[in-house]
C-alpha cells in the first residue's frame, strides 16, 4: 500500500512539473465524462419521467387507438396527417361486452372558440364518455362533477372546464351552472376539473371535457373516434384480454393481415417495456459516441505520457541502476496515466453535476417536472471508463519505459 501512494505521489509531482500540459490532456477526459454523465443521468430521468406519464392513468386499462396500416403504431405523425376514420362506437361497444372489461371510455378530439361574457379563447375539446372520470385516476374537481351516462347518450351540451380555462373565463367566481358558447352553441357547465399540471407542452388545464357524441353530432358532424381505453376488472388477465381485443377489432374491421391493421392495442406494461426498450438503445448509441471523445482523450495521456518517458529516461536509467525492477517502472507509468484519468473524471463528474441541476432547473420551468436524481450509475460509469482509459492508453508508455536500459538513459543524460 505505502509503494502504491509513493507512486501515486510521484505521478502527481510529474504532473505539476508540466502543468499547462496536463491541463490540455485533462480537457479532452472532462468533456468526455461529462457527456457520459449528462446521457446517463437525462436519459434515466427522461425515463422515469415517460413512465411516470404512463403510469399516472393508472395500470389497469388496455388502449386502443387508430393507425395507419403499414405504419409503425408510435409513428403518431402519421396518424396525425391521415385521418383514420374505421374505428367507431359499434367498436366499443364490442370492447364493452368482453367478461374482464369493467369500463370503457372513448375519445375524439376537435379544436373550438369558447366564450363567456368575460372572456373567449380557443381550446382543445376532449370528447370522451362519461366513465372517464373512474378511469383517469388523475382528475378531480374543483366543483361539480362530471356529466352522466344520459347526457352522453342524449348528446347533451354539457361540459366539463380545465382549471386554467375556468379561471380565464370566470376569474374568482363559481362557473358550476353557468353557461359558455362554443363555436355559437350554448353549453352548461357541470364541473371544473382540479388542477392537474402539464404532461410535456400539454396541459391538462387547459382543455375541456365534452361527452363523445356531441362532438361527433355538434362539432365535428363524424361518426368514428380516435381511441378508446378499456378499464379491465382483473389486472392478471389484461394481457389475454388486450389480445382478444386485438382479435375482435380484426374480425370486426375485416382484417386477415395483421400488418394491415388500422388500429393498435396496447397495455401499461408493454408501454412501459418498449420506452424502456428504447432508451437503452439510445442510451448505448450515445455512450458509444460519447466514447469516442473518450478515446481521443486518451490518446492525448498516450502522447503526454510518451513525452513523459523521453524527458525522463535519466530517471528511468537511475532507478534500474539502483535495482529498480521492470514491473515497478512499468506500474509508476500506468498508474500516472490512471492518475490522469481519474483527476479528469471527478472534474468532469462536478462539473456535471452543475450543468444537470441546471439543465434540470430548464425543463421544470418547461412544464418538464422531472425527478432531478442523478443515478450512482452515471459516476460509476463515468469512472469506469475513465478508468478504463487510462490503464488502456498506459499501457504502450509504460512498456517504452521499461525498454529503456540504464546505460542508453546515461548516453542521453
């Protein structure tokens, strides 16, 4: 252990002696780790971000949503620039009947001018059915509650307000059994949702809740929906239930081909198990470039360690003289690189953890509330290659050193 510090010491005081050089071979280390470190630490919280979103709707619901045949079912552009229009109310009803399905909701959304006598704005309508209020397990009400079974099937002109669009349209004052007009037609208001936050640039308070059928009638004069989510009774079963939905929307939609679908079905779990599949992808294609920088960092501690061994070979020389063995000139020169690596990794490390808490601070003013925790993974990892590093490009300088005989060190002295 005393032999190991020694070396260490004398790594260091090497170090001092050129110091403007150390310092450009620690910047390419630094950069380095603090690429890793922000890919590790961002990526597990966008992570855990993306599944807390998930998961907020709770964990016991198959969706079902509209796609366009041979697309991929997360390519949502497209779904967005071609108007799927196959998946209708026959489809859940058809959802409904199956034995482990409790509840089911469905979902169309359209854009409208609302107006008060205070105040008039656009907002995103979201049609839904009445059982939505037991479905999302995140909406509460500020007053009121949400509108019945009977008004959604009569079409009723009701609506349910955000807590931001409430306040906009009647400030301090009770909005429950007050009227708005939405693109000219009278709507009364049942409830006022509690405030609930953004998921991303979408807030929740910001948009209003209107039953299905009256979109499809009143606003947007369609008979399909976008989607639709089944609440199941036994969370065990929802896996087999997802797939006889899969199966009844193709016999229903007279589909043979499953590439040709024009819907997908989806559960929490598979959700959560392809963002996860995902980002560990990503996060691999990014450590890998990341490394890169990595790798010139430490050919900058080759070249310096290289330069180290020329300008010491008197050193190298007296130390053979004086029975030094080559295993002892071959661990000083790699553990300097080491020591080189490593001074770089926990500069890069604090530095990091600077520009996270500021990076985190960003995206929480931008609705983006993350769990701002930098896993022990991202520092583990960063040293760990660091290390890696080090001893890797070590290895070539320290074997020229030791390949350097006593009387040639005299020659050169």
């Amino acid at each position: 252990m005393t032999n190991l510090f020694t070396i260490v010491w004398l790594s260091l005081r090497s170090l001092r002696a050129n110091t403007l050089r150390t310092v450009l071979t620690l910047l390419g280390i630094v950069v380095s780790v603090i690429a890793i470190m922000l890919i590790v630490a961002l990526g597990a919280n966008l992570k855990s971000f993306v599944v807390g979103q998930i998961e907020q709707f709770g964990t016991d619901y198959v969706q079902i949503e509209i796609k366009v045949p041979q697309a991929s079912p997360y390519a949502i552009t497209e779904r967005i620039r071609t108007s799927v229009t196959t998946m209708t109310m026959d489809d859940v009803e058809m959802i409904a009947a199956l034995p482990n399905v409790a509840l089911v909701t469905p979902y169309l959304m359209a854009q409208a001018k609302i107006q008060s006598e205070k105040d008039t704005k656009n907002v995103m309508i979201f049609g839904v059915g009445s059982a939505y209020d037991q479905i999302d397990q995140q909406l509460d009400f500020t007053e009121g509650t949400f509108f019945s079974e009977e008004q959604e099937k009569s079409s009723a002109r009701v609506i349910v307000l955000g807590r931001d669009i409430a306040e906009d349209l009647f400030g301090d004052k009770s909005a429950v059994g007050s009227t708005v007009k939405l693109d000219g037609r009278t709507y009364r208001i049942v409830g006022v949702a509690d405030e609930r936050g953004s998921m991303g640039p979408f807030s929740f308070d910001e948009i209003v809740y209107i039953p299905t059928s009256t979109v499809q009638k009143v606003i947007s004069g369609v008979d399909h929906i976008d989607a639709m989510t089944a609440k199941v009774k036994n969370v065990d079963r929802m896996g087999q239930t997802a797939q006889t939905a899969e199966l009844l929307m193709r016999r229903a939609h007279n589909i043979t081909d499953p590439n040709d679908d024009d819907f997908f079905v989806s559960t929490p779990d598979e959700l959560t198990a392809q963002m996860g599949q995902i980002f560990t992808a990503l996060n691999i294609l990014l450590l890998a470039l990341a490394s890169i920088s990595l790798l010139v960092g430490g050919v900058g501690i080759m070249n310096v360690m290289l330069v180290a061994v020329e300008e010491r070979l008197s050193e190298i020389g007296l130390r053979k003289a004086l029975g030094a063995r080559h295993h002892d000139i071959f661990v000083q020169y790699v553990t300097e690189s080491v020591v080189i690596s490593m001074i770089g990794a926990t500069i890069g490390i604090v530095l990091s953890y600077v520009l996270l808490s500021i990076a985190f601070w960003f995206l929480a003013q931008n609705n983006f509330l993350f769990d701002t925790v930098i896993p022990l993974s991202a520092p583990i990892i960063s040293i760990t290659f660091s290390i890696v590093a080090g001893l890797l490009f070590g290895i070539y300088p320290a074997k020229k050193a030791v390949r350097v005989s006593p009387m040639e060190a005299i020659r050169n002295e």
